[in-house]
C-alpha cells in the first residue's frame, strides 16, 4: 500500500500534537465556563485569558484588541459588516482585491444589497494590487480598505504596510476610512505585525496554524467601532455574544505560540521543499507553468499550470495514487467556473482551469516532495496522451 502525502496544507492543517496536549484537559478535568464566577469557571477564564496573550503576542497587539470567533469566515464578516454598519455615516464606499477570498468579497456583495458600493482593484499578471491603483479609488465616501496579506491560492503578498500608511494618511487629514486585512493564510508562514502593517482590523483562522478548525480570532484596533454580528451576551467585549469555546482557545494559543518558534526554520525548510517542487516540475513536465509573483509570495504554496490537462482530472489522478492537493480555494470546491483567482492573473478560461495548487505545511518531508515527483509526470502525460 502506498504512503499517503498530504500537500493541501492551505485548505486545513494537521492538528500538532502538542495543540491537542493542551487543549484536551479543557474537555474532561476544567471544563467550567469562562463567564461564571465560581473556581471551574475562573480556571477556564485563566486559559482564556493565556490564550489572548498569546495571540496577540503573534500579531504583536494588545491582548484586549484580539476578539475569538468561529474562524476566518465569521472574523472577515464581522470585520467588514461590523465596521460598515457601525459606521455607514462616514461613507459607504468599499475597496477591495480581485482575489479576495470569498469570506471578504462575499460580504461585499450583500452589503451592496443595503447601499453600500465595491471597488474592485485588478491585480494583474503578478498577482499584486498596485499601490497606485489603491490611492486612485479611495474617495471621499470610502470607509474601509480591505486587502488580504497573503492570497489563498497563489501565495502572493500583497503591499499591505504601503496600504496602511496610506489610510493613516487620510485619516490625518480628517478621512474616516477603516483598513481590514484577512492574514488567514500568512500567519504562521510569515511575520504579521499589526503595527508595522497598521491595520484596523486583522482576520486569523487557527485550522490553517495546526489548531483545530472552528476557532479564530479578529484583531480589533483600541477605538475601532464594530457593530455584533452575534447578539445575545456579553462575552469577547460584547462584540461576539456566545459561550467561550475554551479547549479550542486553548488550541489557538498555544499554535500561536508554536508558529512563534517555529516560524524561521519552518518558512526555510518549506521555501528549499517548494523550490525544489517547483524547479523539478519545470524540468521534468514540459508546457508548466507557475501562476503569480515568483518572489512576492508566501513560501509555502505553489500554483502551477498544466497545458492540456484539466486540473480536476489531475486532482483525482493524484488522490488515486495516495497524493493529497487542491485546484483552487477549498471553500469553492464543487464550482465548475475557473478559479476566479487566477483568473484575474489575465489568463485564458483553459490555464484557470489547468492549475494546481500545492500547499506545503509543518509536516511535510523531502520525502513527500520525493513521493510527488515520482507520480506527477506519468500522471500529467497520461492525462495528456487521452486528450489528444
């Protein structure tokens, strides 16, 4: 039987193990809720509390500005819906990338239900928003810029610091404008820092970071006004009504603090792994191509286009020989519309549709690049040879 390689590390993460140490307590010996007064619930609000540290420890923030939620899904809504709507008086003007992910533009479209107005900035064959392009469509009406750090599925870095600093600039000459940016998939693959990229507002998601899915949190700069998206209690500041699930806070913490360690010889032990993928792929599969910036980028994802071969064709061929990877955004998985990602990258509906993005994470082994290379070629000809 062979061994099973999992290379789609940017949909979901293995749980560490020592993430599951810490939580698992939390479910069976302290399982009080956080918000009673008795001893069970103040040893959970302890752990809630260790936990707030030690995210904020990683995006560099004030404990009291880091909010739990469920996710990235439900800390990109609330960002945006709970900024736009607390504050719809100064504006209601939004811009965003062509390559948000669908938790930012989503939200997007239906508040264009309720009168608000998207800008939509291209970001052409790189991948990269222009600085410039930002500047050109900030307006008197605009309140809130959202621009992710890193996209989902070409791993381009986008220039969200020059983005920050144009915000404050407007807001020095008297602009109330709001800067939002999603770091689901940068954080734990590259240094997030809420001050050196002074956002407003900053999404995380722990399954992307080896915690468990389902938690997540939103950085919420001191004075930034939100409206609930969840109403019902008091808890995370009142902005986010709902008993505290404390062993997946636990969880989030604790891979905060692991990515914190962890980041340096992780990020060059991935980036020499997906350097070598790449290289070799380019070598030994003639008509690949990669999609997006080739420095600007995260460095563990690649994004590589297969002339005459349908990237679902290739997916499954790959699953069948124990390969683990992913044509696009797991949250769009089961659309037949090319990946609106690439896209945007100014390319034809046939290279959309021939990518493959592999996603290397914490676990991964030069074996497993090894194990890949064995498979890829024959399974990309094979396909090839039936489409002719």
């Amino acid at each position: 039987m062979f061994r099973r390689v999992y290379l789609d590390n940017s949909a979901t993460t293995q749980v560490d193990e020592r993430v599951l140490e810490a939580m698992l307590p939390y479910m069976t010996e302290i399982y009080g809720n956080a918000s009673s007064i008795h001893l069970f619930g103040q040893q959970a609000r302890s752990a809630v509390d260790k936990a707030r540290h030690q995210v904020a420890q990683l995006l560099n923030s004030r404990p009291n500005e880091v909010i739990f939620t469920s996710g990235g899904t439900e800390s990109n809504n609330l960002a945006i819906r709970g900024l736009c709507l607390a504050n719809q008086h100064h504006g209601k003007h939004i811009i965003i990338s062509a390559i948000e992910h669908p938790a930012v533009a989503s939200v997007c479209e239906d508040l264009e239900k309720e009168g608000f107005e998207t800008t939509r900035l291209p970001v052409y064959e790189n991948g990269v928003v222009r600085l410039n392009d930002v500047e050109n469509a900030i307006r008197d009406d605009t309140i809130l810029i959202s621009v992710m750090v890193a996209n989902n599925e070409i791993g381009t870095l986008q220039p969200v610091e020059e983005i920050g600093r144009l915000v404050k600039i407007r807001r020095s000459n008297g602009q109330k404008i709001w800067f939002h940016t999603d770091a689901v998939q940068a954080a734990g693959k590259e240094t997030v820092d809420v001050e050196a990229i002074g956002c407003d507002l900053l999404s995380i998601s722990g399954h992307k970071i080896h915690a468990p899915k389902g938690i997540g949190a939103l950085y919420v700069r001191r004075g930034t006004r939100l409206r609930s998206q969840n109403i019902g209690g008091r808890q995370e500041r009142g902005i986010r009504a709902g008993t505290e699930s404390v062993p997946s806070i636990v969880a989030l913490g604790t891979a905060a603090e692991l990515a914190i360690q962890d980041i340096s010889h992780s990020t060059t032990e991935t980036k020499g792994r997906r350097d070598r993928l790449e290289r070799m792929i380019l070598e030994q599969i003639p008509n690949s191509q990669i999609n997006g910036d080739l420095e600007r980028r995260l460095p563990n994802i690649t994004n590589i286009s297969f002339a005459d071969v349908e990237g679902e064709a290739l997916l499954i061929n790959l699953d069948m020989h124990g390969i683990a990877v992913s044509t696009g955004s797991a949250c769009s998985s089961g659309s037949i519309e090319p990946s609106p990602v690439i896209k945007a990258l100014g390319v034809s509906d046939i290279q959309a549709r021939s990518a493959i993005r592999f996603s290397l994470g914490r676990f991964n082994t030069d074996d497993d690049v090894s194990r890949l290379l064995d498979v890829l070629p024959n399974a990309v000809e094979n396909i090839r040879s039936l489409s002719k």
